[in-house]
C-alpha cells in the first residue's frame, strides 16, 4: 500500500472492503475471539490483550474514530441484544460470568473491528506487527486473485473486452481524421494520443507506463479500465467529428494549433466532464487498491474501492481474458461491435 494505513483512512478501507483477504486473515492472523451464532466476537479486554496495550487506551480510540469503528462492526449492546449474550455458552463458559449479571451495556467488537483497531493503534508493537502481516497477506490475496498478474487485472471485468473493442474502433476513425485532415507527419498519432490521455487522466504514455511499470511493447491500453477506455473513446469519436467537420469547413487540412483548439474545447465541455472525472477516479482508485500504483497527478482523486469492485475483479464473475475470449455470448457481442 503506498499510504501508512495509520493515517489513511482510504488505505484502511481497501483492506476492510476486500472479503477475499478478511477470509486469508481470519485465518492466518488466529486473534481467538468467542464465537457465537457463527461469528467471533471480541470484548474490549480481548482487544486489549491482543495489541497489549490498556483499556482506556482503547476507550480514547473509540472516542476518536467512533464513526469509523462502528461502520466497521463495532456496536454497542444493550437490552434483548445484551440478554441474548449473557445467555450463550462457548466451551462450556457461560458468557454472563465473563460480562457480568448486572452490565447494562458491552462494547463488542466484530473481527473486522478489530482489524481496524489494529490499524489505528500508533503505540503497540503488537499492533504494528499485525498491520505489517496484514498488509502482505492483503497484497498476496489480490495477486493469487489475478493469476498472478495485477497489471492485467483490469481485463477480469466482464466489461472489458467489449469497451475495449468499441474504444478500437473509435481510435480508428479518429487516427483516420488525424491522417485525412491534420497537416502534420506521422508524430501526430503519438503526439495527439499523449494529448488525449493528459486531457482525460493527466499523464503522457510515458508516465502512465512509468506508474505502471510496464515493460517495453506493453501496451497502455490493455492496463486501461473499462471505464477509462469508454472515456478514451468518447473523447476521440467527438474530436474525429470536429476535426472532419472543421477541414471540411475550411476546405483544407488543419494546422496543428487549429486541432489544438479542438481538443481544449473538447477537453472542457460539460458534456465530458463527468466521464473524465469518472474515469480519473477509477484509475487512481483502482490502481492504488490493486496494483499499489499511485498516480501522483491524480491523488486528488483517490477514493476507496468499493466493496463491488473486489467482487467485480476478484470474485467468481471475473475470470482470465482467455476464459472470457472463449464465451460464445462475448464474442457474438464482439461481433455485433465490429459490425456497426
């Protein structure tokens, strides 16, 4: 992770909304607890015991993060929801005679709970251990979750291959405009593809691929989200159009300064701008929670990956790209694409 999961709430959340590494976790970190109903619960001295710091310490950090904590499994009990768990019996020890008879509340905390106590807590050691160990069983889940490749792990969404092939499509008309009506040699391919990618994500290729670290002859595109490429291909279908329709207009090619017009005024038009952003937020969101790549030009928009999403790249809906190009309904999709 490229935040101290102590500071970033983000970080801290993409461990919390990834179930595949609470499963790893649960295992492997072994906390204990008092399983009830299915589910381990742990009470503040349990808490205490297992980050080896005090009660009150535990008190000050529920003060402080209490929003945080509860939406994580923290709650407080009372009434029937405490009579029920004075009632239990987990090996043969009754519950009350941990709590007591006559304790009108318990704080109780969920496994994920303590995960985000242990996130939180600047003054273990015990503590720091447990988030170091998370953080590696967290990042060795998402690479065993990708076949071993998160930097394709974009391509595991079931709406990849078709945004990718209209996004192909759309570049063709727009190199196609650019080699019909743009008064420049051969330069101009990569040099309005870089303008395109810096006025939809804010870096060149090279720099996209340096976040990345791709190698040679990979290609950016087939790192880019499904969301990101639509975006991509929105911008170039309009810009094919204006370019077109401005040479047309002319009745000569367009000077590099003229296209350059262009693609500012598409760069800033409200009808884009909400797909830039979400595309801006994507990438920089994703790429941090899967690949612990930060893009430093989008930081701003970093967010946490939902929960849809772990299940979106890692869950049983996502699969390699060789299992989807092997999907008979995917590829009559493909061929509707290619047809229109």
């Amino acid at each position: 992770m490229a935040h101290d999961l102590t500071t970033s709430a983000v970080a801290r959340r993409n461990v919390l909304n990834n179930r595949f590494a609470l499963g790893k976790l649960e295992q492997h970190l072994a906390l204990g607890g008092l399983v009830i109903d299915g589910e381990a619960l742990f009470f503040k001295s349990h808490v205490a015991d297992i980050l080896d710091i005090d009660e009150r310490t535990i008190d000050r950090y529920l003060a402080s993060n209490e929003a945080e904590l509860k939406a994580n499994g923290y709650v407080i009990l009372k009434g029937k929801a405490l009579k029920n768990i004075k009632m239990a019996q987990v090996d043969d020890i009754n519950v009350v005679d941990l709590i007591g008879a006559k304790t009108p509340s318990l704080g109780v905390f969920s496994f994920r709970a303590v995960l985000n106590m242990a996130m939180l807590v600047t003054e273990s050691e015990r503590a720091k251990a447990i988030r170091s160990r998370m953080l590696d069983i967290v990042l060795d889940v998402v690479v065993e979750k990708a076949g071993g490749q998160t930097r394709f792990i974009n391509q595991r969404d079931q709406d990849y291959l078709p945004a990718a092939f209209q996004e192909d499509s759309y570049r063709k008309q727009f190199t196609d405009a650019l080699r019909d009506c743009l008064d420049m040699g051969n330069l101009k391919y990569a040099l309005y593809t870089d303008k395109i990618y810096q006025a939809v994500f804010c870096e060149c290729a090279k720099e996209y691929k340096q976040v990345l670290r791709l190698a040679e002859g990979e290609s950016t595109r087939d790192t880019m989200y499904a969301e990101v490429l639509r975006t991509l291909a929105s911008f170039e279908s309009g810009l094919a159009v204006q370019i077109r329709q401005k040479s047309d207009a002319l009745g000569r090619k367009l000077k590099s300064a003229e296209a350059d017009a262009l693609l500012a005024e598409a760069a800033n038009s409200p009808f884009l701008k909400p797909m830039i952003d979400d595309a801006r937020v994507r990438m920089a969101s994703r790429d941090l929670g899967f690949r612990d790549a930060l893009h430093q030009k989008l930081e701003a928009y970093v967010q946490a990956v939902p929960e849809a999403d772990y299940e979106r790249f890692l869950g049983e809906r996502s699969a390699a790209l060789e299992e989807r190009l092997s999907d008979p309904k995917l590829l009559a999709v493909l061929q509707r694409l290619k047809d229109r």
